[in-house]
C-alpha cells in the first residue's frame, strides 16, 4: 500500500491523554501478583535485604524492557502483531504468540477474579466460618480428590465467572477512551484508597511490629544467593505486564508527542511502590496473626499466592478487631487490581484481531470475548478447575511470557537489527535519554538473566512432576501448551490481513488520532 492510501486510513483510535495510559498501564500491571506474591518473595529472599535486588531488578530490568514494549508499540502503530509484523516480516509469529499467552492466562485469571469477588461478598459475615482452609478446598471449590479436569459443575463458582467477564467484555466494547480509560481512572484512585485503608488498620493491630520486621530485618547472606536475584528479576518481569503483548498494545493507543520514557518511569514505580505497600499491610497483618497464634510469622505465611489470599488473609480477619473493614477492603482490592488487569490481556487478543480481520471494535470484542468465557466457565467453574489453573499457571508463566520475551530481544537486536530505530524514536520523544545503556541490557543482559530463569524452570520441571500432578494432566495443559504455542503463532501468521491494513513500517505516515468511537 502506498503512503497516500495509507494516510486515508481511519484515525486509530486511543488514549485522550498521557494522564489516562498513564493509569491503563498502571491498572495494567498492578494485578493479583503485586499483593500475594510480592510479600512473600520478599520475605524468601531476604527481608529487607531482598530490596535491594529488587530495585535493581527494577532499573535495569523492568524499565528497560517497560520501554521496549513501548518503543514496538508506539513506533509502528498496532497490536502485537501488526506492530511487529511491520517491525519486520519475520516478526509477526512473535505476536500472536503473545495473544495466545493473554488468551491462556485470560481464561484462568478470570476464575481466581471469580473466588476474590465471592470472598469479598463472605468478608461481611465472615462466610468461610472458624476453618478458611477446609471451606475453601472443601466446601466452595469443592476441589476433587484427583487432580485433573472434570465436568463436575460448582453452581457458586459458575455464577461469579459469568458477572467477571460480563464486565470484561462490557468495558472493552466501550472503546478504548470510553471504556478502558475511563476505567482505569476511576479504579485505581479507588484502589489505591481501598487498599491503603486496611493496610492502616493492619499497623494498629497487636503485633504488627512483629511482622513488620519478618519483612524489614535484612538477611545480608541473601544477597549471595544467586537464586534470590533471579527471585527479584521474576518479581519485576510478572508484575509490570512486560513480554506478552499488553504494553505494545496500549503503546499503540497514544499520541506520537507523548514521552514514553518519562511514562514508563512513572508507571514502573508506581507499581514498585504499590507492592512496597501490599508487603507493609501483609506482614502487619501476618504478625497479629503469628502473635495469635503463638508462632513465627513464617508459619502462617504459607507459600504466599492463592493460600495467602483465600485461607491466611480470612483466618486474620477472623480473628483481627475490624477484621470485617479489612476483609472486604482487601477483596475489593484484590477484584479491583485483577479486573483493569484482565480487561489489559484481553484487549491484547481483541486488538490483534481487529488488525487482522479487518472488523469493528465491538464485533472484535464480542467474537473473542464470547468464546473465550464460554472456554473459561466451561473449565474453571468444575471440581477440577483448580489444578487445571494450577497446571496452566506454572508452564505458562514460564515457559511461554519468558521465552517469548527471550526470543523477541534477541530478534529485535541480532535477527532484524532494528534496536537502534527504536532507541532513536525513544529519545526522540522521551525525556529520559536512552543512549547506549539501554540497547546494552537488551541486546546482552536481560536476555541472558531471561535464559538462566528458563533454565532453572526447565530443571525444576523435570527434576519431578510438577505438584506429582498425573503425567496426563501435565502433558496436555503444560508441556503440550508450551508447545502448540509457538507452533499456533506461526499458523496464524501465515494467514493474510485483511481491512486494508497497512503492513508497512511508515509511521509518518500513519494518521496519529485519539479516541474516535
């Protein structure tokens, strides 16, 4: 297509203002992970000690890779694919890769946005009774005895997923200012005030301090621990929604004069900053219930995640004075983090099909939003569900966000040598200089740190079956997913584009609009 059919194009759709990705993307990677895992890594990795790791992770990890999303997304214009298939030709595969991550992580996010939505509802009678750990398995996940999928149906369950993705195809059928902006803005105001309640009420609890100093009181021996910066690395990596499409998603939606190092900046702490908080209120809350308890706050931390969430945090509130104000302020929390996350990956898969197909926002919507509930309901709202989760979960995160972000960099960098168009179009813009620092770290240490994490998943995987789940289960939704991943992309990539898309690497020419549905 020529440049002036190209500038005939329909003006892309976005963002009304920096202010608004500025909260998308915030909505975006402060998710579940930032509340649940992020107290209990700290505290595996050192305590105190474990921040400095982390910062360093931060700057020179997270934010580098932060600004290569958006340097893809914000240069060329489109969705993950389309933005990397005018990147380079070879490049589309690595695109629908990452759509078919969001669709996977999608369908079983969904189901945990399900159990928080319910336990925020409990939180008012403290619902789950003297014994979080056997209600949760046993009387509302009705968890079968043998892990594996099952059509066995859990109406409770069932009735909440059908609520969560009502909202998440209702709000990205509103567009992207009307509906993800708008909401992104109101949520996380109202999330950030949600959360920051309990965590005050959290501190003025008896044995608090203790707690907080399980958290703060540096073990300086961690830091020699190779495992524990590698810890740090995973932290940043999952919890700012790099490497599977969602940044180079929303980059896309913004005007070409927005800085986008100045806003990856602001994002990237932001959420550093609100995890930094989940660890404070956590492990205030963890101490009251050690002092309770008469033990170490070790001992009821668990192994962070889902059991922090759903039999920790309600065995608190059983027994914290307020503990109702806690309870339902810290579901609301967990729904209201999960939620502008979720509605982040699915627009990844709506946007690419949109790009491909060549049809309307709201048919997009509705064609991916549609089958994908329908998959999510029909697997996660069974007796079987939580090992399928479980299962996806771990081989998906690993072997899928982590590769794809490995091969994508070194691609980027080796194969299509288009790093240096990318710095230069950052620093054309941004108001943090990219220069040669950041092409070092993507060309050369973060793919090697992102190459020794899928080691260590590798080894751990095959040293023994994950969780002695069944070979069968394993198979077919963890190696056999990492698998028809990547083998999945290259079909789709195969396919023409349809629309009259430009495929192009033309950014001039590309009509530069806010948001026009």
């Amino acid at each position: 297509m020529s440049s002036t059919e190209t500038t005939k194009v329909k003006p892309r759709e976005g963002f009304s203002s920096r202010k608004v990705f500025i909260f998308a993307a915030i909505g975006s990677a402060v998710g579940l992970g930032n509340i649940w895992r992020f107290p209990y890594v700290a505290y595996e990795g050192g305590g105190g000690a474990f921040i400095i790791p982390y910062l360093i992770a931060l700057v020179f990890f997270g934010v580098p890779m932060l600004y290569l999303d958006y340097a893809i997304g914000h240069r060329f214009r489109g969705s993950a694919p389309l933005s990397l298939r005018r990147l380079h030709r070879g490049a589309e595969w690595l695109g629908w890769w990452q759509v078919l991550i969001c669709i996977v992580i999608a369908v079983y996010y969904a189901a945990i946005l399900a159990w928080a939505s319910k336990y925020a509802v409990l939180s008012f009678t403290k619902g789950w009774g003297s014994d979080p750990e056997k209600y949760f398995f046993g009387e509302y996940l009705k968890a079968a005895d043998t892990p594996g999928p099952t059509f066995d149906f859990v109406p409770g369950i069932l009735i909440t997923m059908i609520l969560v993705w009502a909202v998440t195809i209702g709000v990205p059928a509103m567009g992207i200012q009307t509906g993800i902006g708008r909401t992104a803005v109101v949520f996380i105001p109202v999330l950030v005030i949600a959360f920051v309640v309990p965590v005050i009420q959290s501190l003025t609890l008896e044995g608090a301090g203790a707690g907080l100093n399980a958290f703060f009181t540096p073990d300086w021996g961690a830091l020699t621990d190779s495992g524990v910066w590698i810890s740090a690395v995973g932290q940043i990596f999952f919890s700012l929604s790099v490497g599977f499409g969602i940044m180079i998603t929303y980059a896309g939606y913004v005007s070409r004069k927005t800085d986008m190092t100045g806003s990856g900046a602001v994002v990237a702490f932001s959420n550093s900053g609100f995890e930094l908080l989940a660890g404070i209120g956590v492990f205030a809350a963890l101490g009251f219930m050690a002092q309770a308890a008469g033990s170490e706050v070790g001992e009821v931390l668990g192994s962070g995640g889902i059991g922090l969430a759903f039999i920790a945090f309600p065995a608190i509130i059983n027994e914290a004075p307020g503990g109702v104000i806690i309870g339902v302020l810290f579901f609301v929390s967990l729904v209201l983090a999960g939620i502008t996350s979720l509605i982040s990956i699915v627009e990844v898969v709506i946007g690419a099909v949109r790009d491909k197909v060549g049809i309307s926002r709201t048919a997009a919507t509705f064609v991916v939003g549609i089958p994908m509930a329908v998959v999510s309901i029909l697997m996660f709202s069974t007796t079987g569900g939580l090992y399928v989760l479980d299962t996806m979960d771990a081989f998906v995160n690993s072997f899928g966000i982590i590769a794809v972000a490995a091969v994508l960099m070194l691609a980027v960098t080796y194969a299509f040598r288009k790093l240096p168009i990318l710095r230069q179009h950052l620093d054309a813009i941004g108001s943090i200089k990219l220069k040669g620092w950041w092409p070092a770290l993507i060309a050369v240490v973060i793919p090697i740190l992102l190459l020794v994490m899928l080691y260590r998943a590798l080894t751990d995987k095959l040293d023994a079956p994950y969780e002695d789940y069944p070979a069968q289960l394993l198979n077919v939704f963890g190696w056999g997913m990492v698998v028809a991943l990547p083998l999945i992309a290259i079909a789709i990539s195969l396919l023409p584009w349809r629309g009259g898309v430009s495929l192009e690497d033309e950014p001039e020419a590309l009509v530069d609009g806010g948001e026009q549905a």
